[in-house]
C-alpha cells in the first residue's frame, strides 16, 4: 500500500509574521503548525491530494506587506511519508505544562510529571495535534476551566485525540472524538489507551457535528475558521440547556468578523474569549 503523504511547507519568515502566517496556512487547509526558532520559520502539514493549493498559499503570503507585517523570506516544501513522519515529530515534540495541571508529552519522553499534574502521553503518528499550537493550548487550558465531573463532551476534529484524553482525564463520564479521517482515528485509538481512557472515550470516524448524536454538556471543536463558520448552526441543537461550546482554531480577523457572529447568530451566547497573540479560542453557553 502506497503511503499517506504530506506536503512540508516550511515558510520561513521573521517572529512578528508568524501568527498571520500560520493563519494562511491554517485557513487554507493545513495542519500540525509548528513554531520552530533555527532558523525562524512556521510549518504546517498539507495533504499532497490538495497540492493545488499551494499557489493560493504562496499568493497569499506574498500580500503580507500589505497589512505591514515583515515579508516572508522563503517558501519550502517537501514531501513526508509515513517512513519519516516520527523522525520529524521526535525533533519538535517535548514535555510542556499547559494551565495549571495538564502535562502533555510524547510517549517517548522521560520526563516524571509532578504529582499533581494530569499526563497526557502521546504517539503524534500520522496525525496532529501535541499542544504545540497556540489554538489547541488554548483548549487545553479552557477544558481545564469548564470540564466538571460527569459531563458528556464531543470533540470534533479530534486528530491525536488530545482534547478527548484532556476531557476525560479532567473528570468527563464519556467522551465522543470525531475525525473525518481515518487514520487519526486509529492513532487517537491508540493514545486513547496509552492514557488509559478508552472505556470512556470513543473514538470514530465521522462527518464533523453529523456524526453526534444526543445532547452534550460540552462541544470542543478546533477547526478552521471556514468551517466554524459553516457548521455553527449545527451545534446548538446537540447542546443540552446551559451546555457550553468551545470553538478555536481561528485567528483574531476572522474571529472578529466571521466566527463569533456567525456562532451568536446560531442562538448561542458568549461566555469567554482567551488570546494568544492574535490567536483565538472562546466558549459559548447554551441559555
């Protein structure tokens, strides 16, 4: 069987660039973003099926002067397979504290946690999603916040299944993490029982918001802005009174005049927003 493959794209631009950058890359389909200092440059992963978007990208990233932000100085892009996926996760991943108790690390790591820290061991796989990204920390420290003992949590778009291990780890009675590719699936199955949450978290692949069923006390759902956008009428009706919905995955422009309309729009309120840089995650109440 041939490999999944993935397109590299390594841009390398200088630190004040590097959340628009990551913007373009995220809003046009890419995922895994890395912030890397040697040299200065922002990665992300994109499927090689969707190689035509590489030159709305590099269009894109040339318009940053525009809106007076450094340009960029290179583009790279390099093909990864399945062979070299976990050389280049072992090189980036490293043991990192997210809020007040959440210890996220690789499985490979030697790292002892303290003893009041809730560990999350992860095998990234040919899947995305370590923290590593100001998006998915901010949902970490949010869950961390807003997840109460007993609940029913849905993560959509779930990847490594980070966010569904933080929810159960964090006292959720059961957890539904969805992916609409199969692969990460099977590579969240398997973080799901390194961490040993799989009786309470189920793992599957689905069509976004489509594959819940029921009402939940809590929705995560860190995507791109295009689709928080898009689905935003799809989630009030899985959410139970006062159910709460944590949308991130979308930068401050598209937060400001796209993604928080059209989710109050949908009937939901704002309960609170954190930013990190121009980065955005924010929670949502059912009334």
């Amino acid at each position: 069987m041939k490999p999944t493959e993935w397109l590299s794209i390594r841009v390398v631009a200088s630190p004040p660039a590097w959340d628009a950058v990551a913007a373009v890359l995220i809003d046009s389909g890419c995922a895994g973003v890395e912030l890397r200092d040697q040299p200065y440059s922002v990665v992300a992963y994109l499927p090689a099926t969707e190689k035509e978007r590489l030159h709305t990208i590099e269009t894109r990233l040339q318009q940053l002067p525009e809106y007076d932000l450094p340009p960029v100085h290179k583009v790279e892009v390099q093909t990864v397979t399945e062979s070299n996926w976990h050389t280049a996760w072992r090189r980036y991943f490293r043991s990192r504290r997210f809020g007040q108790r959440i210890r996220v690390q690789p499985s490979w790591s030697r790292y002892k946690p303290a003893p009041d820290e809730i560990l999350i061991q992860l095998d990234p796989g040919l899947a995305f999603g370590t923290g590593g990204h100001a998006t998915t920390a901010l949902c970490l420290e949010l869950l961390e916040r807003y997840v109460q003992p007993g609940m029913r949590v849905a993560d959509v778009g779930t990847g490594t299944g980070i966010l569904a291990i933080a929810a159960a780890k964090l006292g959720a009675q059961a957890v539904l993490a969805v992916d609409d590719d199969a692969l990460a699936v099977k590579v969240a199955q398997g973080n799901l029982e390194r961490n040993g949450v799989a009786d309470r978290v189920q793992a599957v692949v689905g069509d976004g918001f489509r594959a819940l069923v029921g009402e939940y006390d809590l929705i995560v759902c860190n995507i791109i802005s295009d689709f928080l956008v898009a689905t935003a009428p799809q989630v009030p009706p899985l959410l139970r009174a006062g159910g709460l919905y944590l949308a991130s995955g979308t930068s401050g422009r598209n937060w400001r005049g796209r993604v928080r309309r059209a989710i109050e729009d949908a009937g939901l309120t704002l309960e609170e927003v954190r930013k990190r840089r121009t980065w955005v995650a924010a929670v949502f109440r059912k009334r």
